[in-house]
C-alpha cells in the first residue's frame, strides 16, 4: 500500500512539474506575440469601418477616378482599391518603396480575399466593411496580387499585380497625376 | 462524491478554475484593450477611450483624407439590384410596347435586330433598364441613343425594360455552326485578370447587370469590348468590363464575339 | 459487449463511404489544378467538387464516427444496453436524409459555395437544410449521451464515471455547443435569403458566427481521436494509463478553451476589433495545454507498456514496443503528425505570423495534417479495435492494415509538406487553375506535382482500409470477448466531484463564450447598415 502510495507521489509529482512546462511554453507564446504587437505597433485592422458596397461607384472615396495610389502630405501613401467579382479596381497598383503604405480596401459584393505575394499584405475584403493595412515594401518589385477566397465560378480568374518602383520614379508620377495606378492604357 | 459542494468557494477545483480562467481573460483583455493599441504608431488614436472603443469594434469614421477626386468624365449612378424589377405588370409591359414603336426601326418589331444592334428580346430586365439609364445621364454615349432616351421618364424606362425582358427570345438570326468554346470564353486568361464569361454571363452563375449574350451580332460585340478596352465605353461600375476587355487581345475579342453570335439564342 | 450493433455498424459505414467518395474528389481536385492536367474549362465543376469534398469530410465524416463511437463507449463503459435506441436511429436518420438533401443540389451545381457557406454567396436552400438536419440528427444523439451518463449516474452514486464515458460526454457537449453558431447562422441568416424571405445578409456577422463553430468544430473532430489515445491505446500495446485524472483534466480542459478563440480565424477580417483578435489569441494558446497534458500522458503510458515488455534504460524501452501491432503505428504516426501540425497551428494562431499565411495552401495543408492526418489515422484505428466487437469476426488481415496505416502517414506527409511550402510562397486557396507558364507561379509546379503524388497515396491508402474492414466482415466468427478500456496505472475510486461531472466545465465554457463572442455579435447586430445585397448562385436572375 506505501509503494502503492509512493508511486502515486511520484507520478503526482512529475505531472506538475510537466504541467508547469506546459504553462510555461504557453506563456512564453503570449509573451512572444504581446512583445511583437507592442515593439512594432503590429495591431491587425487598428479601426472597423463601414461603407455601403451598393453605392461604392457613384459617391465617397471608393468612385473609380479616386481609387489608387494617393500621395499624402506626410510623404506616405495611401491606396485604395476594391474588390468585386472578378477584379480588382485598379487592376495593378504602384507604390513607391520604402514609404510607408496604407491600404484601404474595401468589397462591391461577395467575400473577397487580398493577398500581395511575399509580403506580409493579407487580408479579408467583406461587403460592408472597409479593411485597412499599413505596410511597407522595401525594394523594387513586381508581385502577383490575387484574390485568396472564393468568390464565385470566376475565383481563379481574379489575378492582380503591385509594382513597387523607386521613389524618384514614383515622384515624377505624382508630379502630373493625383491617383496613380501601373493599368496599361 | 455527491456531497461535495460544486459551485461554491470551498471546492477547491471551482476556486481554481474560475480565478484562472479570469485571471488570463482579464490580463489579456487589459493587453487587447488597453496596452497594445496605445502603443501603435501607425494609427493615432485620439485619446485612450477612442483606442479602447477601437479595439472593441466600435465603428468608427474614416480618418480625415485628402478631397476625393472626381472624374471628367460621367460614370453609371444605377444602383443595382436583382429585386427592384420584380413584378411587371401586364400594364408595365403594355405600356413599353407602346413606347417601344420608336425602337423598331433598329431593334426589331419583336426586340431581334436585323441590323447590327443589339437584340433585345429576353434580355435581362435590369440590363436594359441600366443601359437606358446611363444613355440618359450621359454614362454611356451614342449618337443615336443619346438624344432618344433625353425625355424617357423613370417610368417609361421601367416599362421598356419590362417589355423587351417579356419578349421571347427567338431563333439564331445569325446562322453558323456553332464551334467549341474558344479558350477565352471557357477559362478566360487566369493572369491577365480575365476570368471565363459564363461566371457572369451565364446560366448557373451570373452577376446581376451581365447582359444575355447568346445570339448576339458579333460586330456589335467586338464594338463594344474594344470601347471598354480604350474607356470610350465606361458605365460599367467600377471598372468590372473594362478591366476584362483591356486584357483581351484582338484575336480574342473577335473569337469571343463570334462564339455568341453564333449561340442559340 | 456491444448490444447495439448494427446501430454503430451503420455508423460506421456510412461514415466511411462518404469517406471514401471525398477522398477520390480531393484527389480529383489535386490533378486537375496541377500541371499535369490540363485547365478543365468550365471551372464551376471544381468548385461543386469543393463543396461536396467540404462537407462530407468535415460535417458528416467525423459527425459519424463520433456518434457511433459513442454509443459503443456508452455500452462497453457504462456496462449496459444504450438507453433511447429508436432516437439513435432516428438520429443517424436525420443524418443520413440531411446528408442525401444536401448532396443533390451540390452535385446539380445549385450550391457551389463551399462548406464555409461565404455568405453574401447564396446557393440553393436544400443545401442548408441538409447540413441543419445533419446538426440536428447529432444532437440526438449528444440528447442521448447525457440522457445514458445520468442514468448510469444515478444507478451508481459512489463510482466514478469511467473515463471513456466521461470524455465521450465532454465531446458531445462541446459539440452541442459549437455547432450553436453555424446553427444561428443558417437558421437566420442564410436560409432566410435562400427562401427569398430576405434580400440582404451582414457578411461580416456571418463570418463571426461561422468562426465560432468553425475553430471548435476540430476539438470535436479530435474527441475520438484523443479517447483513443487514452482509452484504447495503452490496452492494445500491453500497457498502462499513465494518469487517470490527468485525462480527465485535459477532457474538462477542452471544453473550456476550445471555444473562446474562433476569432483567430478572422485575424485578417474588417468586422472585428483587434482587443478581441488579442484575446481570441491569447485563448489559442491555451488550448494546447490539454494537447501537451496529452502528449506527456501517452508517451509515459507508453513508455510503462515498453518497461512491462522487458525494455530497460533510457531508450531501451522505444524498441522493446510492439512495433508491428497497428495500434502502436497508429498512434506513433498520429503523434508525429500532431507534432508538425500543432507546429504548424502556433503560426497561425499568432496575431503577426499569421498575416504572412492567411488563407493560403498554407492552411489548407496544416487542417489536412491534423484532421487528416493526425486525427483521422485514429478513427482507422478505432475502427480496426472495434471491428471484431460489431461483426463478430476476426480482423486479422495485420498486413494490410500496417501497410494502410504507413501509406496514410507517407502519403498525407507527401500532400501536406509541399503544400505548407507553396503556402508561405503566396499560393491562394481553392482555385480551379493555377497557371504555372507564369514565371511568379512556376517555381510552385513541382510542389503542387508532390502533393498529386500525396494524394494518389491516401487514395490507395484508403481502399485498403475499406479492403481490410470488409474482409472483416468475412472472416471466420470468433468469440471477441468483452470491450474493455485501458486500465489506470492508480485506478481511481473516487474523483473530485468537478472531475465526475460538467457542471463547472460547461460554465465557464459558456461564460468565456459569452465575454470573448458577446461584445462583437452585439455589436454588429446593432448595426443597421451593413447588411449586404444577396448574390445568388446556381440559377440566372432575370
């Protein structure tokens, strides 16, 4: 009965001690994504927004000539782009690198998704809701852009591009146009 | 076993249970809440009860932006709907066939067309009530159209569209043996962003506003998605046609329009 | 001794055809996307194969094994015939109609939405009715899991339940409670729009309903599974349950946690505040807990079966295992794949890491790893202990089945690696063609060949285990003797009352419930103005 009893103790014992690795892996995971979103201010969507996807195209910033890349005053950029069965609008969007870039995006219908290739841009683009991203893009590139949830028989049609272009080109763009896009004419 | 008190302090697991599990919801919500978006740099909240009502989910409005640009040229302002239509009446439908005498002369006595404009019978009512609009705010422009639609009322449009949508839809004008669907029509081009036609155009799936294609004249067709392709046509919303036809190339434009004049209707 | 036999045979083979039938279609959905198919033209055809693949793996698939699994752990724990058998019937009923009514409309093209619904995507009400009676008909039998465990209860006060039962019980409840928010989404928002009742729908609510089923849905998934690992594994190797009441935890454990954290699958959706994302965060990674509770509590078992065998030392113990008893193979390759996969699951459940992956084949090959994988490599398993208990046959084909179990392990590893890897590329999720002559895709062309090569396995590794379960039916009879579980270590006899029974369990699931999900689904209830246009499928609007 004591061996019985002893044995017990033991396992008894090194269930906590397991138990305390288990709580301790699991708080170093916490720790790990609160050091993350407090050391690089990463907060996924900081704000809900709401917009109706009816009237997108005939008033506010979703029309069709306000869409694109903005320059702000503080040397920033800002894109706006939406989604809708099977494009994107603008099809192709360029930013100059390494500027910081907000993304506004927002759904005229269904469930669309907004993914920029080998970049950490991602995200869900739903009726009704405007999505936004601040990103970055180091260096010169050009990236598929497609839409990563389905959205109906036309999903694997919907394919867009991003040109990130130096900054001196992305300038003598902005010199002659408010809301630039990299759409072949 | 059964006399130990469950819910209540002196149970050891109860105590245990509720002060851990609130305990980490606490401290996760006060991180959530309160820590991490006061430390954001990208987005400035104005003071911490906007930062914590953000985090909540409270809607919010847009940060002040730069004035929209708008464009020069006229763009559609038709909201659509696959509802607002529903329901023509025998009057509705009386009506239009009245206003539609004045149509004949290009669209047909019964909505076919014997010249290259587009036919009209059985067209999807909310197309043609679209497109009458849009002629009418100067969305979309021509010549002919333009100066007829200039003194169609609300009503006069509703009840048009509602009689050609009543109209049925008649044989092949257009005689050919129909061929295979080219590659354009049945796949489209992946990454050029042009996805098959019959995801919008056709039976099992169609996006309110696509217009019936089947049987129409393929001059008409290939006018028509190579003035997307330029923007000499823009009323469709948001881009939607003209960012398919600007990728299209030429050969592809004249397959995809003879593969639906040469469709059954 | 099973009374209800044929109840679970029905089970079980219903389970497993559809089982069968989806196997073939994701394989089918592998090629034709590949390079080595050509496009298929009409796309829609995909997609329709999506959705049949979708729902029958994850709503009626594991809904099966579970339910049937549980009336034969309801007779072999409790000791006695199951009470209410005319309900279970009706149950697999209901099941079996929801699932017919379902199919048809997929098969017809009138549903093609997928088996995540993606409301403002509206397909044919007959659709959803199917998948709300396949929800109902599991509730029965959720009904009747409770209504058997406070009979036995009842009849025997001072015995603690045994702990097959217990965490049979605790699945159903966290079942019956999951499935409330698919359910509240079905029900009154998109049937709704299905019948034409109602012409617009709040997406974003939708998605926040769904999430709430969707992450738990996998626990339920993984119920069987881990009754598995504690309550058969040990007995068929010839070993010892390390810990009774450290499995009752991680039972009781799951059902807190598994339901408070949906929302990391809307890290990347506009409708939700990011306080809660945090928080919805923070509660994934607590539930690993149970599963690292879990994962020392086996491998000790384990470890005692290898010592009973006469292995001494450090590791000596590792070869001393009866490595060619399928049960041992089974659950080795469970864990290898619960390891990768749960790897895999920290990615996703961090708030930043998970941007880079969001709904990329990435996760498409980490779900296929852990249910796939991992969990369902245990219901062959289940299936394989139970088999001579139902037939009364023997199951001896053991080749076969170590050559299913390897195929199934090689292959799902052969499917899911690549996948992961053209995940973090870039590559979307469920597209019907990839165009792999473009230079940005084609360094993805080989990736997506390994996993056809994948899934051409699992295939045949399927077909042996319908081989192995039929050739059961015909072998000689046998008398298999009574179904017994894993015995303890330390039996126990007695159990603190919060370890009997749920009451505490189920509290606080429903409370953290209430404070991670109450705010948000407020919330956007009260909005007035983001309620979308429907977009209906399947059928040309004029």
């Amino acid at each position: 009965m004591t061996e019985h009893a002893d044995s017990a103790t033991v396992a008894a014992r090194m269930e906590r001690r397991w138990g305390t690795v288990s709580i301790g892996i699991i708080l170093a995971l916490v720790f790990m994504a609160a050091y993350i979103g407090v050391h690089q201010g990463v907060m996924p969507q900081p704000r809900v927004e709401t917009v109706d996807p009816r009237t997108l195209h005939i008033a506010g910033e979703f029309i069709e000539s306000n869409l694109g890349t903005a320059a702000e005053p503080d040397g920033s950029v800002t894109v706006r782009a939406i989604g809708q069965q099977y494009s994107f609008t603008p099809q192709c969007i360029v930013v100059p690198a390494d500027t910081q870039v907000t993304i506004r995006a927002t759904s005229a219908d269904v469930i669309h998704g907004f993914l920029i290739e080998h970049s950490n841009v991602n995200t869900m683009l739903v009726p009704g809701y405007i999505s936004t991203i601040v990103t970055r893009f180091p260096a010169p590139s050009e990236r598929l852009m497609p839409c990563h949830e389905f959205c109906g028989a036309g999903h694997e049609g919907m394919w867009g591009r991003i040109k990130v272009i130096n900054k001196a080109a992305f300038a003598k763009l902005a010199a002659d146009q408010r809301r630039m896009t990299c759409v072949a004419q | 076993m059964s006399t130990e008190p469950r819910f209540s302090h002196r149970n050891r697991w109860f105590t245990i249970a509720v002060v851990v599990t609130a305990l980490i919801a606490a401290t996760s919500a006060a991180m959530g809440f309160v820590v991490l978006p006061s430390l954001q740099t990208n987005t400035r909240f104005t003071g911490i009860w906007d930062a914590i009502c953000s985090a909540a989910g409270l809607v919010r409005a847009a940060p002040a932006g730069q004035p929209v640009v708008q464009a020069n040229y006229k763009t559609t302002d038709v909201i659509l709907s696959s509802s607002t239509l529903d329901g023509s009446s025998a009057i509705s439908i009386g009506r239009g066939a009245t206003l539609a005498m004045r149509c004949t002369m290009c669209h047909g006595t019964r909505g076919v067309s014997e010249a290259d404009s587009p036919n009209l019978a059985g067209q999807y009512i909310m197309v043609i009530f679209k497109q009458l609009q849009d002629y009418k705010s100067g969305a979309r422009t021509n010549a002919v159209m333009t100066p007829r639609v200039a003194d169609l009322t609300d009503r006069d449009m509703r009840d048009l569209a509602a009689y050609y949508a009543y109209l049925p839809r008649l044989p092949p004008y257009h005689p050919a043996t129909a061929g295979p669907a080219p590659q354009i029509v049945e796949s489209g081009a992946p990454m050029r962003n042009i996805a098959p036609c019959a995801t919008c155009h056709g039976t099992l799936y169609y996006k309110t506003g696509s217009a019936w294609l089947e049987g129409e004249s393929s001059v008409y067709l290939q006018a028509q998605l190579k003035a997307f392709a330029s923007g000499a046509r823009h009323n469709d919303i948001s881009e939607q046609m003209r960012n398919i036809a600007r990728g299209m190339s030429s050969a592809e434009i004249e397959a995809a329009a003879q593969y639906y004049a040469n469709q059954p209707q | 001794m099973l009374h209800s036999k044929r109840l679970i045979l029905s089970h079980f083979w219903l389970a497993f055809a559809g089982f069968g039938v989806a196997l073939l279609l994701g394989e089918w959905q592998m090629f034709i996307r590949s390079p080595l198919h050509a496009w298929i033209g009409d796309p829609e055809v995909y997609y329709r194969s999506v959705t049949a693949h979708g729902t029958a793996m994850a709503y009626v698939f594991p809904t099966l094994v579970a339910m049937g699994f549980g009336y034969a752990i309801t007779e072999a724990a409790l000791k006695r015939p199951l009470i209410g058998g005319k309900w279970a019937w009706a149950g697999f009923a209901l099941v079996a109609v929801g699932t017919v009514t379902a199919v048809i409309p997929v098969s017809l093209g009138l549903a093609s939405v997928l088996y995540t619904f993606y409301p403002p995507l509206i397909g044919s009400p007959f659709y959803y009715i199917g998948i709300v009676l396949v929800v109902v008909g599991s509730w029965i039998w959720v009904a009747l899991m409770s209504v058997n465990l406070y009979a036995w209860k009842r009849a025997n006060p001072d015995v603690p339940v045994p702990l097959a039962m217990f965490a049979n019980v605790a699945g159903s409840y966290l079942w019956a409670w999951t499935a409330v928010g698919a359910a509240i989404e079905l029900l009154f928002q998109i049937i709704p729009a299905a019948l034409g009742l109602t012409t617009t729908i709040d997406a974003g609510l939708a998605r926040v309903f769904f999430s709430w089923t969707l992450h738990a849905i996998v626990y339920f998934w993984l119920m069987p599974t881990y009754i598995a690992y504690y309550t058969i594994i040990p007995r068929a190797i010839g070993g010892r349950l390390f810990s009774d009441p450290m499995a009752r935890i991680s039972f009781a454990l799951f059902l807190v946690v598994a339901m408070p954290i949906g929302v990391h699958h809307l890290f990347a959706d506009p409708e939700v505040g990011a306080g809660f994302k945090f928080m919805h965060s923070v509660f994934t990674a607590f539930v690993a807990v149970p599963t690292l509770l879990t994962v020392f509590t086996i491998c000790a078992s384990v470890e005692i079966a290898g010592r009973l065998r006469g292995g001494k030392g450090v590791l000596g113990w590792l070869t001393a295992l009866p490595w060619r008893n399928p049960m041992m193979l089974a659950v080795t390759f469970s864990f290898v794949m619960l390891g990768f996969g749960g790897a895999g699951g920290l990615i996703n459940m961090s708030y930043q890491l998970d941007a880079s992956i969001h709904n990329t084949q990435w996760i498409t090959g980490h779900f296929h790893l852990i249910f796939g994988g991992a969990i369902v490599i245990m219901y062959f398993a289940i299936a394989y202990d139970l088999w001579p208990h139902l037939t009364g046959r023997a199951l001896d084909s053991f080749e076969m089945m170590r050559m299913q179990l390897w195929s199934w392990f090689i292959g799902m590893i052969v499917l899911t690696f690549p996948w992961h890897y053209v995940g973090i590329l870039g590559m979307p999720r469920r597209m019907a063609f990839y165009d792999y002559t473009d230079p940005a895709i084609a360094p993805q062309a080989l990736s997506v060949i390994a996993s056809v090569i994948g899934g051409a396995i699992l295939v045949v590794s399927g077909a042996l285990f319908i081989a192995v379960l039929v050739r059961g039916h015909l072998a000689a009879r046998v008398e298999p003797g009574e179904y017994r579980f894993s015995i303890a270590v330390h039996q126990p006899h007695r159990v603190p009352v919060a370890l009997n029974g749920f009451g505490l369990w189920v509290s606080l699931m429903v409370a953290l419930t209430v404070i991670n999900y109450g705010f948000p689904i407020v919330h956007l209830l009260s909005l007035s103005n983001t309620s979308v246009p429907v977009v209906t499928i399947g059928a040309a609007g004029r």
